[in-house]
C-alpha cells in the first residue's frame, strides 16, 4: 500500500478515536427479536455522525483492497457510496454548527434510526 495512504488511513483511525472517546455514551448490547446487537440507547444526531463516520472508513479500507486488487470498476463504486455518507454527514454537521436542527434533519434522523426489521426478525 502507498505511504501516503497509509498515513492518511492512519491518521482517520486517530481522529475517528477522538471523537468516538467524546461521545457521552457508548453502544450497548441488547437483545432484538433476531438476537443480541449493539444499539445507541440515545438516538441523537452526535450518535448518527459517529456512525457514518464509522461507515466511511470501512468504505475507504475497502476501496483500498479492491483496488489492490485490480477490482477498480467495484472500488469506484465504493466512491459513490463514500461521496453520499460524506454529504450525510456534512448535513449533519451544519445543523450542529449553525445550531438548528431543522424538521428536514428530524426527518432525516428519525428515518436513519429506523429498525427495518420486523418483529419476527425477517
């Protein structure tokens, strides 16, 4: 792998360290009609930028992987995927910036924390 690559994934995984240690609580296991899993018992929007930011990174480390290995058609996909979680997130962040967490960000919000699973677990 590149250096700079490296460096740069490196320097992701301290950054996302930090802010994940700020956050006031942590994931917690449960049980869900399929099993156990690990839910934020907060559903705020601090919790959905963490995890989008979790989302990207495994994006970014799996389009380095692919494209090591000469999958660059399925690794520019990856792209299209980090490019929307990016724009989430920065969504996300300018509410908290300008202090306003509009309806439009409720909405968002409330669809992210959506369980898509039923009952029966299916």
């Amino acid at each position: 792998m590149n250096a700079d690559i490296s460096q740069m994934l490196d320097l992701m995984d301290r950054t996302f360290r930090d802010f994940d240690s700020s956050m006031p609580s942590k994931p917690q296991l449960v049980k869900l009609s399929f099993g156990m899993a690990f839910r934020f018992k907060e559903k705020d929007i601090y919790q959905a930028m963490i995890q989008k930011l979790a989302r990207v990174q495994s994006s970014v480390r799996a389009a380095c992987l692919l494209l090591n290995y000469g999958f660059v058609q399925e690794q520019a996909i990856l792209h299209r995927t980090i490019d929307e979680t990016n724009e989430d997130i920065m969504f996300l962040v300018y509410a908290v910036t300008n202090n306003t967490i509009t309806d439009l960000h409720k909405r968002f919000l409330d669809a992210f924390w959506e369980e898509e699973i039923d009952e029966s677990g299916k």
